[in-house]
C-alpha cells in the first residue's frame, strides 16, 4: 500500500547495546505513502476481505455437528462443508482437494438429518428385539462387577508377591549365594506364573468393560424408550448416541453409535444427490 510503520525495534541505551522488538517501550510512527505502494488500497481492502469470509466459513464449518462425523469409506478422510446454490452439501475432503481418487460421494446436510431420524424411529421401535436381547446375552456371559473386581485384587496381590520373590532370587544370584543354573530354573517359574496372571488379569478386565458395555446399552435404551415416531431431527439425541458416519455412497448412510453399534439406513429418494 505504500504506508510505513516505523521504529518496530529500538536499540536499548545501556553497555551491551541490544536490538529489541518494541513492544510499546518507544513510541512508533505511522507514515502514509511513504514509498511507492505494491497494490493499491482497494485491492488490499477487497483482500482483507476475502480472507475474512474464509475465516469465517471455516469457523461455520468447524461449528457444525457434522464436523469430523461424516466419513469416506475409501480413504477415511473426513468430508467438509460445501454450500451451492443456497444448499449445503458435504463430500470428502481429500477427493474435493484431488489428493485421491475416492469414488464420488456427496450428500446433502438435511439428508443426513433426515436419514437419523429414519434410522433412530426404527432403533426405538425395534429396541427390545435389539438392544434387549443383547443386554441379555451379555448379562449371561459375564460376572458381576464386584467379583470381577476382587478377583482383580487378588491376581494383583500374587503377582505382586512372584514380583519381589524375583527380586530376592536375584539378590542372592548378585551375592553369590544361587549360582548362574539355579538362578536361571526358579527365575523362569517365577516369570511363567506372573506372565499366566496377566494373563487372567486381561481376562478379568475385560469383563469390567463388559459391565461398561451393559451400562452403555442400558442408557441408549432408555434414552430410545422416550423417542416419540414422526418427532423432529433432535441434535441432543444425534450427539448423545452417534460417533460417527459413513457415507456407503450417495444412497445409504451407516451410523456408527455409541457401544459399538452400527446400522445402514437409506437416504430418501428425493434427498439423493446424483452420482457424479
């Protein structure tokens, strides 16, 4: 533009002299025209403008609820926000930017909304053949929470006790007392039996998350329980039960939800993009 800003840094006025950024210490001075501009001062207003729009569909698009939720099943990438014509569509991010070479997917946003709605109406209307049966199942399979947890405790006190069993052998092997052999023989039961009840510890850890799992289910059950038929795109419900979807093509969407579920729903007919 031609303007100037000047004394952005100052010398300091004592031995060793030093270059600093002035950071308000000495006063500064703005120069109009002070050299022969590179643009004019349209151009660098339209500019600063422009970028600002961008910012601000940026932040629009990072506020969405869709934001990092729609997935492409070729490459994994998320999609991003298109809006054309007054509709706002979604597509993968990689494939709009030419960094691969997905097949062509997009979908608009009131699709995947409406596609929710269509997709949870079933989930609650099917939920005791559904989520019912599985609590079930896993109720069956599993022991409760509290004797998985003492049994936990247990197999931590033992292989707390083979751990400092370990280190005695050791010692003595150090001071002379167990030779290389014998040091060897008991140090490799020991650490047999410590590797076995990592093992059963594994097993019974996994158990807890099977008591987690149930809890998971039980709440969407009961969330799904109050899902009124016809009831509007609700976004509480949508961020409270997906974690994710996957665009299959420009037809159907899979949501995947919380505890590992997964359903494919079709998109209506009338809110289909063509495929490119």
């Amino acid at each position: 533009m031609g303007d100037a800003l000047l004394q952005k840094e100052y010398t300091t006025d004592t031995v060793p002299f030093r270059k600093k950024r002035n950071h308000g210490e000495k006063a500064q001075y703005y120069v109009e025209n002070s050299n022969p501009p590179i643009i004019s001062w349209e151009v660098f207003q339209a500019a600063q403008r422009l970028q600002e729009s961008r910012i601000t569909v940026t932040r629009r698009e990072h506020n969405s609820i869709l934001s990092g939720i729609l997935r492409c099943p070729d490459c994994g990438s998320t999609f991003r926000r298109q809006l054309l014509r007054g509709t706002v569509y979604w597509m993968c991010s990689d494939k709009a930017a030419g960094a691969t070479k997905c097949k062509s997917r997009r979908v608009r946003e009131n699709a995947v909304f409406d596609t929710f709605c269509l997709m949870a109406e079933k989930l609650a209307s099917h939920r005791q053949d559904l989520l019912g049966t599985l609590i079930h199942q896993l109720g069956m399979m599993q022991n409760h929470g509290s004797e998985s947890q003492e049994k936990i405790r247990q197999i931590d006190k033992q292989i707390a006790d083979l751990s400092a069993q370990n280190l005695v052998v050791a010692r003595l092997h150090t001071n002379g007392v167990l030779n290389a052999t014998d040091f060897a023989a008991q140090s490799s039961v020991i650490s047999n039996k410590i590797n076995a009840l990592r093992l059963d510890r594994k097993k019974a850890l996994a158990e807890d998350e099977d008591d987690e799992l149930i809890y998971t289910l039980k709440s969407l059950d009961d969330t799904l329980d109050g899902y009124v038929p016809g009831t509007p795109f609700s976004q509480a419900l949508f961020e409270e039960i997906v974690q994710s979807i996957t665009v299959v093509d420009n037809s159907r969407l899979t949501f995947h939800l919380v505890a590992g579920l997964a359903f494919t729903e079709q998109i209506p007919e009338n809110a289909r993009c063509r495929t490119a």
